[in-house]
C-alpha cells in the first residue's frame, strides 16, 4: 500500500508538469497564431498597466516633492554656508588692514631708533580712547614704571601726535595735538623757510580741527610742502621732531598774523603702537 502511494505521488508530479508544459507550449502556439492577445490576457495587462499608472502618479508625486524638499534644505544650508564664509572673509580683511597698519607702524617706530640717535625711545601700546575725548586724549600700556615723565613728545607713524600730560605706574594718558582744549600745552614749532631763515611758531587746532601753524610774524617766507619740526623752547619738548607739512597759508580772523595749514605727520586718526620720547641730558 505504501508503495502504491508513493508510485500515485510520483504519478501525481509528472502529470501536473504534463500539464504545465502543454498550457505553455499551447500559449505560445496560440500566441504565435493570434494577431491579437486573448482577452482574459488582454484585460490583465490592461487593469496591470492601469494599476501601475495608478501607483506611480502619487509615488512620483512624493518622490518629486521629497526630492525638492531636500534640494531647498541643502540649497538653506548652502545658502547660511556661503553667509558664513561672506562674514569670515569681511572679518578677516578688516583684521588684516587693522594688522597692516599696526605693522606700518611697528616699521616707523623701529625706523625712528635709527634717525633720532640722540633720544631715548619707549615703544607702547595704545589700550583706550574715549568717542568723547577722540580728538583729546588715549591711553596707552606704558607708564612710571617703564620710564615715562609728564611732558614727553609721543610719535605715531614717523610724525608728533601729542605729549604724555599723566603718567602712572602702568600707564600713561596722552593729550593729542589735535585737542580743543584751549589750556592745552602747545608745542613750540619751526620751519627753515626758502631763504634760509628760520620761523618760529606754535602749533594750535583752526575752527574746523584742523592743525595750524600760528603766531607767525611772516609766514609768507613758507611754501607748500615745508616741513615743520618741534623747536625745542619751552623745555617741554625735544628740539627736532617732526610736526608735519605746510599745506596752505592765510591770515587769522584778525588779519594780524599769518596762520598756516598743516598736514600732521602722524598718524593720529587710529594710532595703535606710539613711540614715547625723551631729550637725553649731555653729560
């Protein structure tokens, strides 16, 4: 019996893949001889085509809409990228101009070692300027301790740009040659004119802040492009420091003496390392 059973398996299996075989060999003879498909066949491709439209319409849709969704987030994140780096460039050029100017000025300080051989020269650093005293005063990193005494020319850029008026132990403030203050200390000026002689002169700030060269008795005697240096008198000041150019000349509102422009030699706009001088005693 059992072996009976497994011959009607066996006998079960070959029919069946009889079977298969004829309906294919059947479907593609039948294939072959019809222009057309049947219709059972044509409908299945049809509701398979319908169903797969059907299906890829709101796939697509979702692809397109996840695909634009994330080309606007990496186009953001692009966006806020570039942001950054535009801020970073800009920060970065403005500390390279601010690092090329203090170089600039790093280079007249040591240049004025080797042109005023007869002075002692302390290097410093300014820390503070106030918006309310800008034309006035700046302090700066050096004081007592480091040598520094009331009075001392201070130099920026090759050019006198004030005198220390306070000296503490680490620090020091300077009044600026630019100050409105009309009890300020002036600086005792000169100028070798054309003819040889020499002019003097003190140097006060116009109407409109602009430096001046006044209390000249015939400024007529100076051209353009006339250098005016620190006279010495007075005994606050080196002799021979320089002030700045001559740029114009007129008379004062009294029309009694000569007033001439100046053009500073210093950089007083945005000093960041100044250079303090002091007139060495001859044994």
């Amino acid at each position: 019996m059992k072996k009976f059973l497994q011959n009607k398996k066996l006998l079960s299996t070959f029919i069946v893949i009889i079977v298969i075989f004829t309906v294919l060999g059947g479907s593609v003879s039948l294939r072959n001889k019809r222009n057309a498909p049947l219709l059972v066949q044509s409908l299945g491709n049809d509701i398979v085509a319908l169903g797969t439209r059907i299906v890829d319409v709101p796939v697509g849709l979702l692809s397109g809409g996840l695909n634009s969704a994330h080309d606007i987030l990496n186009a953001q994140d692009e966006n806020n990228h570039l942001k950054r780096q535009i801020t970073n460039l800009g920060q970065t050029k403005v500390r390279n101009a601010s690092l090329e100017k203090e170089n600039r000025q790093l280079k007249a300080a040591l240049n004025l070692k080797d042109t005023l051989s007869g002075y002692t020269l302390i290097n410093a650093s300014v820390i503070s300027r106030a918006p309310d005293t800008w034309s006035d005063l700046l302090t700066i990193n050096k004081g007592s301790s480091s040598g520094i005494k009331k009075n001392m020319a201070v130099m920026c850029g090759g050019g006198v740009i004030g005198r220390i008026v306070e000296a503490d132990a680490a620090s020091s403030k300077v009044e600026l040659i630019t100050t409105t203050d009309e009890s300020a200390n002036r600086f005792s000026v000169q100028a070798d004119a054309a003819n040889g002689e020499t002019v003097h002169g003190i140097i006060t700030v116009t109407a409109n802040n602009q430096l001046a060269f006044t209390q000249v008795v015939d400024g007529r005697k100076l051209k353009a492009g006339t250098k005016v240096y620190t006279s010495g008198m007075g005994g606050n000041s080196p002799k021979g420091l320089l002030i700045g150019t001559v740029t114009q000349k007129t008379r004062d509102s009294f029309g009694l003496s000569d007033q001439i422009r100046i053009k500073p030699a210093g950089d007083i706009s945005d000093p960041s390392v100044v250079t303090v001088i002091e007139r060495q005693v001859a044994n």
